[in-house]
C-alpha cells in the first residue's frame, strides 16, 4: 500500500465551483498534513496545514482532517482559473524526519 | 534575496561532466533538503540536513554528492550521470520541529 494516495486526476471543474481533492494515508501514527499548490514548470508552493481533526479555513480553502479514516481533504471554494494547478498533499510520518508526499492530483478550472 | 533560491535554474550535461547545483535559502531556517521530481511520480526525497549534519540519505547513488557548508547553503554535486537522472532537482528548508516546508524554483536538469 502506498504511504499517501491521490488520485491523479485530472479534476475537472467550472469556474466558481467547489473543488474537492482527496488524500488518504496509510500511517495511522502520522501528525501532520499538509497541501502544496504546484503550478506547471514551478515548485510546490505551501498552501495549508492541519494538525488536529476538524475543518481548518483559509479563504477561499478549507482543508479537512479526519485521522480515524486517515483521511484528508482540501476544498477550494469559488474555484478559479488561476487554481488550475497540480495539488500535493504531504504527510508526516514517524520515525522520519521529513515529509512524504503523494503523486498530487490535476485540478482544472474551466472559464 | 528571499525565500529560497537555486542556481542554475537549467542545467545540460553530458554524462561525463562534472557540475553542481546550488541552494541558499534566507529564511533563517537550520534544515535543508535535496529532492527529486520525475514526471508521474512522488517527490524523492535524497537527502536532509540538520544543522549541518546528513541525517538522511535515501539511497541515493553515489553519483550525487551532497554538500551543505552552514546552515544557509546546500549543494549537490553532480558527476557521471545517467540519462534516467533528468529531472527537477527542488531543494526546500524548515526550521527544525517543524515540518512546513519551503520550496526553491528548482534546477532542471538535462542529461545527454
């Protein structure tokens, strides 16, 4: 089973809609989540984190945590073409020093 | 300069070639990280430094020689590479305890 699992998309949604982007992982000891914005040809670009369960809400961006379905999600309302990007989400893991990361999913934000 | 950046931003080289890839980051940070990025796949990790010291090596071939001289500056030295090794090299830094990272532009690296 891979450590965390995206779905590669492409997502695909118009303009002002909600986009929903979904990341399980497989390490029930893990702390800390994390989504990084990759825009084509650029590096990933911090967007959110979230650490305990519940809903955390950043503008336009509501990431989700729900550790017993090892579950997370993030929600980008209002969506727009400038959101047309690949997504990461980043686990923590323990015993590791760093950040595992999932393949990302390719959101696009249609006019 | 802020954030972090790497130079040089594209990078050919034939396989016999020697180069490096360089990293400063002006956040302050005491970790730093070498990554790989290959088309459909995860980010690798290749290598952490804390504080100036490895204390993570994923592997990685010995034809790819890390360097991080103080806690501002990491390099990755380059030789004998193979075509399979043509990717987007990122590196990130953190503060130690905190797993935020902060990415650079990245090198795209070109081998011939």
């Amino acid at each position: 089973q891979k450590e965390v699992e995206q779905n590669s998309g492409p997502l695909s949604v118009p303009e002002g809609a909600i986009a929903s982007l979904n990341c399980t992982y497989s390490d029930r000891g893990s702390q800390s989540f994390f989504w990084y914005r990759q825009y084509s040809g650029k590096s990933p670009e911090l967007i959110m984190s979230i650490y305990s369960n519940g809903d955390k809400e950043d503008g336009r961006f509501t990431a989700q945590l729900n550790k017993a379905s090892q579950y997370v999600s993030l929600l980008i309302r209002d969506s727009q073409p400038s959101d047309s990007a690949t997504y990461l989400c980043a686990v923590t893991r323990p015993g590791y020093s760093t950040l595992t990361f999932g393949k990302g999913t390719m959101l696009l934000v249609s006019p | 300069e802020t954030g972090v950046t790497q130079t040089p931003r594209h990078l050919v080289m034939g396989m016999t070639n020697k180069k490096s890839l360089k990293c400063e980051q002006h956040l302050g940070h005491n970790a730093m990280y070498w990554y790989k990025q290959s088309a459909k796949k995860p980010l690798e990790l290749m290598f952490v430094y804390s504080l100036e010291e490895r204390v993570e090596n994923n592997s990685v071939p010995s034809r790819f020689s890390p360097e991080c001289p103080n806690s501002s500056h990491l390099f990755l030295h380059l030789h004998t590479l193979q075509p399979e090794d043509s990717a987007l090299y990122l590196c990130a830094s953190s503060q130690l305890g905190n797993y935020e990272q902060y990415f650079g532009p990245g090198t795209r690296l070109t081998v011939t």
